[in-house]
C-alpha cells in the first residue's frame, strides 16, 4: 500500500465522516423541530462528529477504514436516537426526520456537482483523459495545485448521492421505510412503522436493498455525471 492510496483513503474517511455526521444531524435536527428532543439532548443536533462517533464507533471508524483498506471500497452507518413512542404518536413527523438525513446528502451532492459545473464552465476544471474517470477523480484541475480539491468534490458528490439513494430505498431499517408514512393516513402509518421495526423484517429489508442497490445507483450516477460532465 503507497502513500498515495492512503492518502485517498483518508480523504474518503473524511468525506464519510462528514457526510454521515451531516446525516444523523439532520435527522436530529427534525426530530427536535418535530418534539423529539431524544437526539439532540445526546449531542447529535451538531456537525461536531464526535457524539456521532461515540454512539457508533465501528460504523463510524473502524468498519469504514477497514472496509477501505482491505477491500478498496467504504463502507459504514451511524444512527441517531428517537422516542419509539414519539414516532407512534406521530408518525408523519417521523417520515419526515428520516427523509431529512437523505436530503442533506442530496443537499452535499448538489453542493459539490454545482461546483463541478462552474468548474468546468470557467475552465479552471477539465474532464480526465479517456479511461482514467474514477469515482475519485471526476474532473481534473488546470493547477496541479489544486488536485486535492477535486478529488474532494468528486468524492462528496460519489458518495453523498450513494449514501441519499441508498438510505432513500423503501426497505426497513431505511429512512425510506419510514418515509412511506407520509403517503398514508396516520393510523395506517402507525400499523405499518409497527410491522417494519419487526428484527426478522429489517434483517431482510437490509439484504433486498444490498441486493438491489446496484442495480438502482449505477443507472442514476451514470445519468448524472453525463449531466454534469456536459457542462465542459
């Protein structure tokens, strides 16, 4: 392993870090505004990742590094705590903090493509040669100078969409299960949260949506970074 695979492993553990901070921080965020307090009174209602890390630090730390160095890829989770019967009480409320953890991805995915776009408008950015387009490196810079920053923009945006999509899934335990509460009456909402924080339901909701996953974000990443790139 050579200290530049490191160094682009590093990068992506910050990216996730921050990433998955923003994440549970939104759903923190909404939760409060929605009153539950559960979350923020741990801390979590904060881009400080530190309560983050200490409510799970193998999917925080330990799971992501090791994933990345081991198998060349990033993996991990992070939760944020809520009154169970808070969301039994109001369950639209809930759909809505669950959606508000994919939007702040989006919001970070949004964030970097923009930046990418004007990039590549002004000049300052180029596209890769033929062949070496990586989820690392979406775009090059005209300054060797500013390497780091566009694999910081590409990484955020590779990552930040996969960490909306994926969480967006109507599996439990996804935010997209939840979410489907929105789209339904609340009593109804209540039956279904019920059946779906069933063990055996999310433990088979997760393997779906693994299974699945690929098959959804390859189609939408390879439409939008045509979309993106276009702006050369």
């Amino acid at each position: 392993m050579d200290a530049h695979h490191i160094a682009l492993g590093m990068l992506w553990y910050l990216v996730f870090l921050f990433s998955t901070t923003c994440h549970e921080a939104a759903h923190a965020f909404a939760a409060l505004r929605g009153g539950d307090p559960t979350a923020a009174l741990a801390g979590q209602a904060s881009l400080n990742p530190a309560p983050h890390i200490r409510r799970e630090p193998m999917g925080t730390v330990a799971i992501p590094l090791l994933s990345y160095f081991l198998g060349g890829f990033m993996i991990g989770w992070a939760s944020a705590p809520f009154d169970p019967d808070w969301q039994r009480r109001h369950p639209h409320r809930a759909a809505w903090m669950a959606l508000a953890g994919p939007a702040a991805n989006f919001l970070l995915a949004a964030m970097a493509a923009g930046t990418m776009m004007w990039g590549l408008d002004q000049g300052w950015l180029s596209l890769p040669e033929t062949g070496s387009l990586t989820a690392s490196h979406l775009v090059v810079a005209s300054s060797e100078g500013w390497a780091a920053l566009t694999t910081l923009l590409s990484i955020t945006y590779v990552l930040n969409l996969l960490l909306g999509v994926f969480n967006l899934l109507p599996a439990p335990p996804l935010d997209g299960a939840t979410a489907i509460g929105l789209f339904l009456s609340e009593e109804r909402a209540r039956e279904v949260t019920g059946f779906l924080r069933n063990p055996t339901v999310s433990l088979l909701g997760i393997l779906l949506a693994w299974s699945l996953f690929g098959e959804v974000f390859h189609p939408i990443l390879e439409w939008t970074l045509v979309w993106i790139l276009s702006a050369s």
